[in-house]
C-alpha cells in the first residue's frame, strides 16, 4: 500500500500540532490510556472475509478474516489506525497481506476526523471505542496472545505509541509510520517490540523527531525499537508495509 503526499494533505491540524510540540524535543504528558479487552475463546463464528464492525455508526471500522482461517490455531491481529481526514478504508492492500499471513486484520474509524488525544490532549471516545471494536474482534476470532500489532499512520501513529507503551500487556508488537510525537504515559505496562518508520523527505511531519527524539526515548524506557528510514516523503509504501510484518512475523 502506498499514500502519497497528495493523498493526506488533509492530515491538517492534528498531525502539524503534534510536529510544533515535538519542535523543543520534549514529549507530551498522557492520562490513562488503558484497554480492557483481552483474548480468549471465541463464542462467535466469524464471516470470512471483509465485514464492518457495527458498533460506531457512519465511523465504524472494520474486520477482516481470512478465509483460511482455522478456529483451532490461535492467529496473529494487526490493528491499524489511520492518520488525520481518514477512516478505516484507507488499508485496502492489508486484505491481502492478512490472506497472506493467515492474519486477522481490524482497522477501528477515530469517532471525529481524528483521534481524541491528537484533538483534545486527552483520551476518551476514540479509547472507548478500540475496546470495544477489541472485544467485538476478541469474542469471534482465536488471537495469539504473543502476536498482537497495533498500527497506525501519522496521528494514526501517534495514537498507536501513546495506546501501545500504556498497553504492552495487551500488545506485543507495535508498527508506527511516520508518527508526530511521543506522548508518554503515567504507567507503562509490559515491553512490546516496537518498528518505526519514517520518509526522509516527508514534509508534513518531522523525520528527524521519529530517529532522534522518539527512537531515542524508546531505547532510554529499554524498548526493543527497529528504525526503518526509506527514501519518500508522508507515505506508507508497500515495502514499508512488508518489512513491518516480516518484523511482526520474526
């Protein structure tokens, strides 16, 4: 899958704050960021394929289950969070890559046209609903505990780091495309392995706040962090993709 530039020029105010709050290098303070939801034994036969959540109205999300899905073998989850001006359909090639890896894939709407924390400093809706489209995964498909990746693209990134570190009991890998900034919470549960990448050109938000100040503070926290700059601008190009789920799947 690749964005170009042209494509999410509508990242607009929440990306670009979230770059002018990393512009001193500092990180930004988080409430309590935590999911409730876990896996365990499914009480639901899943539709394979691609279904919508249900659960968020005109914002929904959705799930997808590849049609080789076994209920007996727990399967890896990727969730992916999109970036600002975006909804759920912006990750149509993960279809193919869930096929692929035999991977459950689910990709929750921001309840606004981005997530809360990148809106209001704080989480809430956006929170409350990633439980529940959790739980609505959770109670239909059999997730391996150890392989659990949650995603995201620009604010999408942001929000998956400042969800991730709170929630690493839950999450055991996180992949982050070109996020803003770092905002670091009270209490940190667990060590997922993080993947960072970032365009070395990418000129909405800072390529240098992902190598030097978010990769720096998650060596600091004793993270196991993986940097993956690539030649490009605010994008996910297909490569980028790839290499994240080889990571997810080493």
């Amino acid at each position: 899958m690749t964005w170009s530039r042209r494509d999410f020029v509508r990242v607009g105010l929440g990306a670009a704050a979230g770059n002018m709050l990393l512009g001193c290098g500092a990180t930004e303070p988080n409430t309590v960021a935590r999911l409730m939801s876990r896996p365990g034994t499914p009480s639901i036969t899943p539709t394979r394929g691609l279904t919508q959540l249900g659960l968020g109205g005109d914002r929904d999300g959705v799930l997808y289950v590849p049609e080789s899905y076994d209920a007996s073998v727990p399967a890896g989850l990727f969730v992916a969070l999109h970036g600002a001006g975006g909804s759920s359909s912006n990750w149509p090639s993960y279809y193919a890559r869930a096929e692929a890896r035999k991977m459950i894939f689910m990709a929750p709407s921001s309840r606004e046209s981005t997530w809360d924390l990148l809106r209001d400093k704080s989480v809430g809706p956006d929170l409350e609903f990633i439980d529940r489209a959790l739980a609505h995964t959770f109670a239909r498909c059999r997730i391996d505990p150890r392989r659990i990746c949650l995603g995201g693209f620009s604010d999408g990134a942001t929000y998956a780091l400042a969800l991730g570190l709170p929630n690493g009991d839950l999450f055991s890998h996180l992949a982050i495309y070109s996020a803003g900034f770092l905002a670091e919470a009270d209490k940190l549960y667990g060590k997922p392995r993080v993947f960072v990448s970032h365009g070395t050109n990418d000129p909405v938000l800072s390529f240098e706040t992902s190598r030097d100040v978010i990769m720096g503070r998650l060596g600091l926290l004793g993270y196991d962090a993986t940097f993956f700059p690539f030649a490009g601008g605010h994008e996910v190009p297909s490569a980028v993709s790839d290499a994240a789920l080889t990571w997810f799947y080493s």
